[in-house]
C-alpha cells in the first residue's frame, strides 16, 4: 500500500498512561518501530512530545476516549498534526487486543492515510463551547430542582402549578416563600399574584389550600435555595459567553434572524458548528454529522435501516427546541411542520424542521447574508393544480360530501 505519512505516530490514550508507537523509514529500506510508554501529566507529556519530534514525527493519531484525549492534543496540536478518530472505525483484529498493538495499528492505518479524523474546531471556539456546554448543563439541573418543587407540592395538595404556568416566576417564588415560612392562609397567599395572574384570584385561592407539613417546608426550602444558587451561576455564565462571544458576533446575529433560533440558540450553533464552513463538503454532510440526516444501510437491494446516527448531541437538542418553536409561528418553517406532522406525526416532523434550519444556518454563515422568508403559505403557491385538487376533494369527502366539480370556462 501507498505510504502516505513517513514520519508518524500512534497513541493508544488511558487514564494514567499514554502508549506511543512510531513509524519511521530506515535507510536500506523498510520501516521502523519505537515504542514508549509515557504517564499522562503534563511534565511526562512534554517528554512524549520531545520523543516524538526527535524521531522527525509530523502526524499523530489517536483515539476519542471520553476527555482522556484532551491533555494529550493539548500539548501536541502545536507541534505537530494531531488526528482524532472515532474508536469504532479503527478497531483491531478480535483477539489482538493490547496497548502496544493498539498503537501499532493506529500508526500502521495512519502511514497509509486510511484515518478519517473528527472535527476539533480552534481554540476560541472550544473555549466558548465549553461555558455553553456547562451552561446548558447547570440550566438542565435547575430544571431537574423545579420539577422536585413541583413534586413536593403535589404531594402536600398544593396545585399551584395547575393555575399558574411558571411556579418559578415572580408570583410563584413569592407564594412558594410565603408556604416556607408557615402562611397557612390561601386569601393571603393569592394576594401575591402579579400581572395576569391576578385575574385568576379565585382559582389561585383554591389551588393554595393543602396539607402542608413541616417536612414539606423544610425541603421546600432547600429546593428554593439550590434553585437561587443556580440562578445567579447560570447569569454570570451568560455574561461569560457574552464576552467570549465577541468574535462570533456576527454570525451569531446572523443566525438570529432564522424563525425559532433565538439568541442562545444561536450561540450553541456557532459554537457547535464554527463559522468556517469548508470543514464540511456540503450542508448535507453537516446534517449528517449533527445526527440529524437519515442512515444509510442497504444490503442486496433492501433498505434495512433509515435510523440517523446519534451525531452531536448538543447541537441535534438546540435545534430541534428550536424546531418546535418555529412551528408555533406564520412562516415557511412552520408550513413545512404542518405539512409533515400531518402525514409522518408531529415528532418526525419536528426533526424535519431541526434539519432545515441547519441546512439554512449553514448558507447564511457560508454566504455571510441574513435569512430570506419564503412566506408560510410557499407550499400551497409551488403546488401543482392537479394535486391541490385532488387534496381538497378528499378533504371534502371525508367531511361526509359527495364532490362534483365543473370547471368554468374561461373567457377568450
């Protein structure tokens, strides 16, 4: 087979140990091995880095183990080519399973050039993909508290969230602290509603009358609490990814304009995605790589499977909220939504959507230009006569009427 890298190395990465294997030319023909073990701090890294530039290596490859890779690319992406490939596509032969053969096949595939590595963006943008990940960690937590809140009310007969839509708004935290600290009275506490929840005192006054017990305040409580705490960590990480989001700031404003992406769902497509879209041949290979595209798997001319990978995850969840909030509004997104969901069912179509907004973000950051409505009723202005016809006698007849149509003459 074709050498295509002459100097390089495999790296089979563990918790607490690197195992390298290099592959280099010899001078009366052949190749060569050298194989070391290093520990993974970052003083015994330094080391391996300095092995493998004395043996002339310009390429390195190894596998995506959880988080254990990144001290390693860390330290090397600055020095030399750093590959980083999906375990399941390098798998060795059963049986030959070690760290030293490990590596050795990773730099046997690498010298061959038979490696796909996976997408690493640059630096700032792993920076801000970072405090958005977390971020988006810390607000499922706060979630997960409030559903606990709502639990404990439930089971204390309080049925505020019945009557109101946020338990955690103003009028909620207000009622929620004056349960806490003993107002047994629910005239009283339903005179806290603000806003519209004012309207809705009577309903409120029923809602609020429980069997609350000390252990349910106490819990309460410390519910609420968390709930604060996370409040104010999730805003200082906001103006966090504010001021990392400087750079990106055009794009994300860009993205802004599409239909259901708001600004925080803009600033997890860039930060998914990048702003440098040669990375990816076509809008359909993005797709396909945000798990959002239909799998591929055929066998003597059967399809056996249409089920998409499970791709990145982050991004696949961002855009299918954002899927479901383009369906509540008047645009083509949402006419695309209720074509779908009536023939293929709501979820379907909402992952339809998800790819679509995708395949647009993906032109206006390539084209640097703002999003272009098609109007909601597009579907109904590109339809061929014919079928329109045919898609409104049916409706009519499973409305129970029997259709007749004449057609008008036209005047010459």
């Amino acid at each position: 087979m074709e050498v295509v890298y002459t100097h390089c190395a495999g790296l089979d990465v563990h918790k607490k140990t690197v195992t390298a294997c290099v592959i280099i030319p010899k001078e009366k023909g052949g190749i060569k091995r050298e194989i070391r073990t290093f520990e993974t701090h970052t003083n015994s890294l330094l080391n391996m880095l300095d092995w493998l530039l004395s043996f002339g290596c310009t390429h390195v490859a190894m596998e995506s183990t959880g988080e254990y890779w990144r001290p390693v690319f860390n330290i090397l992406e600055t020095s030399v080519e750093v590959m980083l490939v999906n375990a399941r596509h390098v798998k060795n032969v059963p049986g030959r399973k070690t760290d030293v053969k490990d590596s050795q096949w990773l730099a046997e595939l690498l010298q061959h050039g038979l490696l796909r590595p996976s997408f690493i963006p640059p630096k700032p943008q792993r920076d801000l993909r970072d405090l958005i990940r977390h971020r988006q960690n810390f607000v499922r937590e706060r979630s997960n508290l409030v559903n606990r809140i709502q639990k404990v009310l439930e089971a204390a007969n309080i049925k505020l969230a019945s009557v109101a839509t946020d338990i955690m708004g103003v009028s909620g935290r207000a009622m929620l602290k004056a349960i806490i600290a003993g107002d047994k009275n629910p005239e009283q506490m339903a005179q806290l509603a603000c806003g519209q929840l004012r309207k809705k005192q009577e309903q409120l006054t029923q809602a609020l009358i429980g069997r609350v017990q000390p252990h349910h305040c106490f819990i309460l409580a410390q519910l609420l609490s968390q709930v604060e705490s996370l409040d104010e960590v999730i805003q200082q990480f906001d103006s966090q990814i504010e001021e990392y989001c400087h750079p990106f700031e055009q794009t994300v404003e860009l993205l802004d304009t599409i239909p259901g992406v708001a600004r925080k769902a803009a600033e997890v497509i860039v930060c998914e995605i990048g702003t440098d879209m040669s990375r990816f041949n076509s809008a359909a290979h993005l797709a396909a790589w945000a798990g959002l595209a239909p799998g591929n798997c055929e066998s003597a001319g059967k399809r056996l499977s249409s089920f998409s990978r499970q791709g990145n995850r982050s991004l696949k969840t961002i855009l299918v909220q954002a899927a479901w909030a383009a369906s509540r509004t008047k645009t083509y997104l949402a006419a695309q939504f209720r074509r779908l969901s009536a023939r293929r069912g709501a979820k379907r179509a909402a992952v339809a959507v998800a790819h679509s907004i995708l395949v647009i973000a993906y032109h206006l950051i390539s084209r640097q230009t703002p999003y272009s409505e098609l109007g909601a009723d597009y579907f109904e202005r590109h339809e061929k006569p014919h079928l329109k016809k045919k898609r409104l006698i049916t409706q009519l007849e499973k409305l129970g009427y029997q259709v007749n149509l004449t057609e008008i003459a036209t005047a010459s």
